[in-house]
C-alpha cells in the first residue's frame, strides 16, 4: 500500500468515531460525578459491614 493511501484511511476511520460519539453523546445516560463516587464509597461501606457481621 502506499503511504498517501494509509493517511487517508485514518482520518475517515477518526471521523467516522467521531460521529459515532457524537450520535451517542444524546441519547446517553448523564449521571452525575458525585453520584458515582457516594455509590462506591456505600458499595464498599455494605461489603465491610457484611464482612463484620457474616465473617468467613
């Protein structure tokens, strides 16, 4: 292949991605930061306490 041909074919690839996302950006679920960080730090603090109260 020649080299022009493979410059080409990553910038169609790059804009093709590029689409995509946009397209999903606005149907996609919007969940705030901190709503994902307090549900890992309740995650976690269920998995200690359960680990206290049924020990192995």
């Amino acid at each position: 292949m020649p080299k022009s041909s493979k410059k080409s074919e990553g910038f169609h690839s790059a804009a093709g991605l590029i689409r995509y996302f946009e397209a999903e950006e606005d149907v996609a679920l919007k969940i705030n930061p901190w709503m994902v960080v307090g549900l890992c730090v309740g995650l976690s603090a269920v998995v200690l306490i359960m680990t206290v109260i049924f020990p192995t």
